[in-house]
C-alpha cells in the first residue's frame, strides 16, 4: 500500500530555497505522482479517492456482515462521500450539515444514522423530517428532545468506555455508565420512541483487534440484560476506532476486522444489523501533506535540540497533535543522511503551536529553511480541523485526486 518510488537524490548541500528531491516515499503512488508534478504555496492535502473506496471496500469485507457507516466527520469531502455512496458505504452523522451533505451525495436516508448524542432540537426535526431514523441518545433530556421532535424514532443508547487502551480516547464526554442504559431504555419506551439497541466507541486509533475485549465484554453484558428483561434489540453499533499507521505498529486492516468481529460474533451471537462507524481507518492512509520549512533554529549553540518551524501547525489541520496524542510520521527533501532531535512547531504566533517537543522527532541535520516535508498518512481528521484564518494563515487547502 504504501509504495516506495525512489526519485533522484538530492544533489548539493544546502543553499537556501534550493529545489530538492524526496529521496524516498511512503504514501500512494498517486499522491506521490501528484506531489512530485505540482508546486504548493500553501499547505495542502492531497487525497487519493480510489484508495479511500479500496479501504471502505477492505472494511466491509473484514466486519462482515456488519454493515459500514462512514464517520462523517473524520473527511467530509464531497467528492469522496459521492465515492463511498456509490460503492454501498452507509453514513454516521453528527450534525445537519453533515447529514445535509450525506443526502446531497445521493445517501438514502435510511442508510444515515444520526450518531450525536448531544443533538440541536432544530437538527432533530429536520433530520426526520428528511427521513432519517435511527437516533443516538444517552441522557433522559435528549430522549425527551427525540420524543417531541422525532416522535416513534428508533434510538440506540449509547455506553461509556471508561477503560479504553486507544491512542485517542473518547474519554467520559460521551455514553451513560453501564447501569444506565436499562434505565434510559425504559425511558426512551416509556415516552413512544422505540429502543432499538446500543452503541460504544472504544476510542480512536485502538491498534489491536485484542484491545476491544473489555469494551466488547461490558457492553454484551448490557445487551444480554436489556434482551432478558424483553427488549427486542436489533441494533448493535459498534462504532468507530479502527487504527492507521502512525509509526506505531498496527494490526493489517483484514487480521483486524476479522478479529473484532470473532469477539463480536462470541459475545454477542446473533445480531440481526451489527453496524460499524469507521473514521480514520477509511481514510488516513489516503492522503499526505505537503508543507514546508520556514525555519530551522537553535536557541543556544549548544542546544541539541533544533526547533523547526512548519508552515502547517495546530490551527491549519495538526489539532491531533495536542498532547502529542496523534504521532504523524514525516519525509522531508533533506532525507537520506544524519538526522537528529527537533523540536516542532507550526507558523502562528501561539505558544500553544507546538506539534512535537515532550518527544522530540528526528529530523536530517541538513534540513533548512525551503524544505518540502511531506505528513504521511494524514487523511483523517485534518481538513476540518483548521481554524478559518488564525494570524492569516488559511485553512488546509485540499486536493481530491
Ligand atoms: C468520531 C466517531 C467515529 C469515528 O471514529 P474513528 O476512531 O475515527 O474510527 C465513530 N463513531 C462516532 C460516534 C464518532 O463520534
């Protein structure tokens, strides 16, 4: 997947803004045809839709029978939600805008969850008025919203994770605690919606299919209970946090999906509509940045650490670099000889706009100022996470190809 196209060495050493090679790659070979053959002023993210469907695709195969509803959210390019509609993919939405640009790409409603669970009451009556139906809550006062402005809807609730082992937890904002969801599904009954079953996110970037047992084990336990105590469940969602290659070793895509859905399958028996919500690992490894040095520095001679100063940082498309949570993996034009620790930061003028320091990354000792670096792996989560115009910097342009 990842394609190793050798281009010609770098050649001379170091003059200022001098046009050098990448002396290796690792991301597709359409975006590395498509970086090589054009110049970008501003940082860009190139997008490589065909191998986005591939991964859909992968996905699909690996969790069946569990039908894919893409996470919006994690990329909601257009031109690839028009890819994914057509090749079967089904939608998890948090928003109308969201659910807004699944139909207008030709998603049938009925194949579009609304998964938020902290839903605007406007929102809620315009969804169902557009035909959507199935509904996330996890507190009485969203099922009290759902019961006005969506009365008869189907609902899941969703479970908190406390013990998640993802590289990006979901923490506690979201799900009632395990002796909960029986409560609020008697609620949601009570009230005239029909509780159809749960939902969880074991966190994102959850790098093993081993890492979801305890999630999955909890969760059967609630399933099984609200199944004995006579609710009919059909709905089991089993959300999102698929991983992709950051550095870190990651189970292969096929091991992984296969993997979670044996645990499922044990856990749970038969589900008649088991859905997953795949973000990251539909789309990170689709797309690379382009970007660039605009500084290399030493504070004092005798510091080992350099700092280097991208155009690109955490209010233009790096927000998962806070708490250095989200590692991303870089390839500059200065590869191929000595490196040593840097210090990363982006261009604004917020001391918060440091990428990389509690760890530092290596970086070649011969990159200066000029330097093209590419952000690997770098499709999810980068897009829409951009500020419109802090200190004048634009929003991450991007490139679908
Ligand atoms: C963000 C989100 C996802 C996607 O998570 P990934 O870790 O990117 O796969 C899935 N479901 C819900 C409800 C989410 O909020």
């Amino acid at each position: 997947m990842l394609a190793a196209d050798t281009v010609a060495m770098a050649t001379g050493a170091s003059a200022l803004n001098e046009r050098r090679a990448f002396v290796s790659s690792r991301i597709t070979d359409k975006v590395a045809a498509y970086m090589d053959a054009h110049d970008f002023d501003e940082p860009t993210l190139v997008f490589d839709l065909d191998h986005a469907v591939g991964s859909y695709r992968t996905l699909a195969q690996s969790l069946a029978p569990a039908h894919i509803h893409y996470a919006v959210k994690a990329n909601p390019e257009p031109q690839l939600v028009r890819r994914l509609v057509a090749a079967g993919c089904r939608f998890d939405a948090a928003s109308r805008g969201e659910i807004a640009l699944c139909l207008d790409a030709g998603a049938d409603a009925r194949h579009v969850s609304f998964g938020n669970t902290v839903k605007k009451v406007g929102d809620i009556a315009w969804a169902r008025a557009h035909g959507i139906d199935l509904f996330a809550a996890d507190a009485t006062e969203e099922l009290d919203k759902l019961a006005i402005h969506a009365p008869g809807a189907r609902v899941y609730i969703r479970l908190l994770v406390e013990h998640s082992q993802a590289d990006w937890p979901l923490s506690r904002k979201f799900g009632a605690p395990a002796e909960e969801i029986l409560p609020l599904m008697r609620y949601a009954r009570a009230h005239g919606l029909n509780p159809v079953g749960i939902s969880f996110h074991v966190g994102s970037q959850t790098r093993r299919a081993e890492m979801w047992r305890p999630v999955l084990t909890e969760a059967a336990g609630v399933w099984h209970d609200a199944r004995a105590e006579g609710f009919e469940l059909e709905v089991l969602n089993i959300g999102g946090g698929f991983p992709a290659f950051y550095g870190d070793e990651v189970e292969a895509p096929m091991g992984y999906g296969t993997g979670v859905m044996d645990i499922v399958r044990a856990h749970f028996g038969d589900v008649p509509y088991i859905m997953a919500e795949p973000g990251r690992g539909l789309v990170a490894e689709a797309g690379a940045i382009s970007a660039e040095v605009l500084l290399v520095s030493r504070k004092r001679p005798s510091d080992i650490a350099r700092w280097v100063y991208l155009n690109i940082g955490k209010f233009s498309g790096l927000a998962e670099t806070i708490d250095e949570a989200i590692r991303y993996q870089f390839d500059t034009t200065a590869d191929g000889g000595e490196t040593g620790p840097c210090i990363l930061a982006g261009p604004s003028c917020d001391s918060a706009d440091v990428l990389y320091e509690q760890r530092p990354i290596q970086m070649p000792t011969a990159l200066r100022a000029g330097d093209r670096v590419r952000i690997l792996n770098t499709g999810a989560y980068t897009t829409t996470y951009a500020s419109v115009g802090f200190n004048g910097f634009p929003p991450l342009h991007v490139v679908c190809i």
